[in-house]
C-alpha cells in the first residue's frame, strides 16, 4: 500500500476506493510530514491517538459501505475551536493548559461524517491579528518563503494546507481571518453568511461578525465541509433556520453581472502589480461571457474604522471571562482578589490582545459609546444597506483579497498599519455576507494573491460554483 500522503482528496479517495491506502496508513503519514515540517509554527499540538482511533474506525466500517460524506477527509482545526477532551487555548498564554469540556457542533457534524481531527492549528492570539505574529506559541511561516508571514488571525491553518500537510483545515473570520491568509498562501478560503455556521463551541473575539469556514486547496473541498458543517443549531441562537436559506438561495446565470468598486483599485496601499492583475483580470471575465461593471461603494473608507470599533467593543466584554479567578492562567502574585484579576490578565494577555481590550473597553466607557460605538453601528447600517443595493443588481462584488502579497515577518510593526491590512474583508462581516478568497495570481516574485468575490446573504453554492470556475478557467 502507498504510504505517500495523498494530499489531493479526490485522488486520496479513489486510492481508497482502489485498496491501494487507508486512513490509518495516511494520518501516519500526515503526522510525519507534520513534524518534518515543524519550523512553520503550523500544529501547536497534533491529536495522534485520537485520530488513528478514528482511523481505524472507518477502515473497518469501509468493506460494509457506511462512510460518512467526507470519508477519511484528514482536517486541522484553529485553535479557538473546541474539540471535547483535548486543548485549546487560542494561542493564548492565559489558556494554556485548558482541555475543553465538550465539541463545537460544527466540530461534530465533520466528525458524524467521517472526518479526521488531526491536530490544533497557531492562530493569532484570540485571532486577533493579520500577520499570525501575535500568538503566544511562536509566528507561523509561509510554505512559500519562510521569512514571510502566512497572514491571520487563521495563519497556522493556511500555511497547514497550502503546505500539504493535510487535507482541509477550519479557521474563522471576524474581519478577513480566513480570506487573508488565504491569500497569503495561495489556498481558496470561505467566509459563510452570518449565521450559516453555527459559532456554538468557538471562542468568542467580536460575536457579531465572528464565522466558522474552511480553508483548502480545491473548491470541492470547501464546499463538502460547507455542506456538512451549515445548518440550524439550538445552541446558537444566531444560526439561520434552514427554510430562510431556502428561499433565499437563487440559481447562477450563465453570464453573471460583477461590480468592480471603484474605491477598491483607488486605495494608497493597493500594490501595483495586484492593479494590473485586476485589469487584465476584467478582460478575461469579460470575454468569458460576465457582465462587469464599475459602481461606488463610498463608505471603503469607513470600514476599517468600524470594523475596529464595533469588534474591540465585543472583545473587551468577551474576554472578561478570563479573571484568574473561574479557570485558564491564575497570576502566582496577587494578594487578593483585585490583583489577582489585574496580574492575571496583565500577565495572560498579549499586547496586542490588551490593546484591543482597552480600545474596546473605551469606546464602551461612559460619555464616549455615543460618540463611537453608536456611531459605529450607524456606519454600519450604512455599510450593509449600500451592499444590499449593489447586490440586488449584481451576482457578485469583486475586490482584491489583499492590497499585496505576503509581507516579511517584522515589517509591520505600526498598528494602524496594520489594521489596514484588512480593508477589503471586512466589508464582508460588517454586512453579514458570504466571501471568498480565490487563489487566481501570483506577484513578480512568484508570491500568491487572490481575488475576493463577495455575494449576497446564502448565495454560497453561487458563490463555490463561479469560484470554480474561475480557478479551471484562470
């Protein structure tokens, strides 16, 4: 039997099919290329007995034909998405140790289906970042130059699947988590609707914009765990009943109407390489039958504001839970309570974390939420209602992913800079729609970018299949 690990699920299956490897032979396999591949920071932990056990359950119910849809899929989870009976810590100092108590249901639906949990991914801490240097465990390396960051907060699961070391790997997207490193790496990533996903068993950052979606190597990919994971759920009183999504889901035509915002190739940041991809890119959607159009979307300039805004505010309330007091990392100094709480916290938190928590505890503070955190939720109303427009006339919205490829680890060190790495996702989780990061191009240096396309609420299976497209036609 092959024991080289077929990253490829489509060609994995069929050697399953074919009696020519097993799950068993194949987690063996991806753990060893796991920690042959240890300098990129990927795996903060892999799950060996858990996932051989599993392993081996589905060989032996193989001959009698009862696999589940996903059938032996290999998948690493990030690590603010619980898994009963194993860590998780959110790449958080202030976590470190903690075993969860139970599964997030979108953890269960892959698992009923056959899917192997292979390990926990590095994330930035509480994924709070863009760059995956603000966890506690260490930075995460690109696959493709490792002197370069592999984006965030969801980097550890990027740089996991672009590098081959397994099949699919689930992160999060509270304002481009998924979609950025995606980019980075060269890997396709799917932001869900709000409420497509149930978010019951993820570790809260900003719960009004939070969403669970996968990262993989192929559309095919996204979409099963897509189909496996979306669904109504009585512990997430968010999640969207199921016959909403049914009436609302609309066929793709065959010559589908695309806005370009014209904002997006006006913003300082936008590398000149990724504008001219884009110009010839609208060409070649042109001639394959799209209808592209130019529109405005004069609120660009206010997203990242609100975004920062609206997700520190539910950070700040969010992350209270971690005192010292009820569980995680209890400071060895403090004398009473009160300096428990403040050494604890003082001493789990990264700086990064800290600075978000006090950005958001301020902009809650008496004699100021009017004059922000209203205000922002004002902005984003705006925001939602002008998408709303656009998407009413057009099928898609399509922008860069990123404004560049990848940046070297370090040369970022400014925040506001930062921040404005993710001036073209959030706009996605401000207005509660799908996005998608499409693996499309690469930069002078042979650096991957993507494109986003962005639809309307649960236009998901529109969303995959002209994503598809795109990447056998491009």
């Amino acid at each position: 039997m092959s024991e080289a690990f077929l990253s490829d699920f489509s060609e994995y299956q069929q050697a399953l099919s074919d009696g020519k490897t097993n799950c068993v032979i194949q987690v063996k396999t991806a753990l060893k290329l796991i920690e042959q591949n240890h300098e990129l920071n990927a795996f903060l932990e892999t799950f060996e007995n858990s996932a051989l056990q599993k392993a081996e359950e589905i060989d032996a119910r193989r001959h009698s034909g009862t696999i589940g849809k996903l059938g032996g899929m290999i998948i690493g989870i990030k690590d603010n998405i619980c898994y009963r009976n194993h860590k998780i810590s959110a790449s958080s100092r202030i976590l470190e140790g903690f075993t969860s108590l139970y599964s997030a249901t979108a953890v269960e639906k892959l698992i009923e289906e056959d899917a192997i949990i292979i390990g926990r991914l590095n994330c930035d801490e509480f994924a709070m970042g863009s760059s995956n240097e603000n966890s506690a465990f260490g930075n995460v390396s690109n696959p493709h130059d490792g002197k370069r960051v592999s984006g965030g907060s969801s980097g550890g699961s990027a740089a996991a699947v672009a590098a081959g070391l397994c099949h699919a790997a689930l992160g999060s997207d509270t304002g481009g988590s998924i979609r950025q490193p995606a980019s980075f790496t060269g890997t396709f990533g799917l932001k869900p609707t709000y409420g497509r996903i149930s978010r019951w068993g993820l570790i809260a950052y900003g719960s009004s914009l939070d969403q669970i979606g996968p990262i993989s190597n192929t559309v095919r990919e996204s979409s099963l765990l897509f189909d496996v994971m979306s669904g109504q759920d009585e512990h997430d009183t968010t999640s969207v009943p199921d016959d909403l999504v049914y009436k609302t889901e609309k066929e793709l035509s065959d010559k589908p109407k695309i806005a370009l915002l014209k904002e997006a190739m006006e913003v300082p940041g936008l590398r000149a390489d990724v504008k001219t991809y884009f110009t010839k890119l609208i060409e070649d959607l042109r001639k394959s039958g799209a209808e592209v159009e130019t529109v405005s979307f004069p609120y660009l300039d206010f997203v990242v504001p609100t975004y920062y805004i609206i997700s520190n505010a539910e950070a700040s309330s969010n992350l209270s839970r971690y005192d010292g007091i009820h569980y995680g990392y209890r400071s060895e100094n403090g004398t009473d309570i009160e300096s428990t709480i403040t050494l604890s916290r003082s001493e789990g938190f990264g700086k990064e974390v800290k600075r978000r928590i006090m950005m958001g505890t301020f902009v809650l503070s008496a004699g100021y939420s009017d004059a922000y955190y209203v205000k922002a939720q004002k902005v984003r109303r705006l925001i939602k209602e002008s998408t709303e427009r656009i998407l009413k006339k057009f099928d898609f919205i399509l922008t860069p992913t990123t404004p560049h490829s990848a940046f070297k680890k370090g040369e970022i060190l400014d925040p506001i800079t930062m921040y404005l790495e993710d001036i073209y996702t959030v706009h996605a989780n401000l207005a509660g729609i799908p996005a998608v990061s499409v693996p499309l191009a690469e930069d002078h240096a042979g650096l991957p970018f993507g494109v986003q396309l962005m639809a309307g609420p649960f236009q998901e299976k529109s969303l995959l299949k002209y994503s598809d497209f795109l990447m056998n036609r491009f």
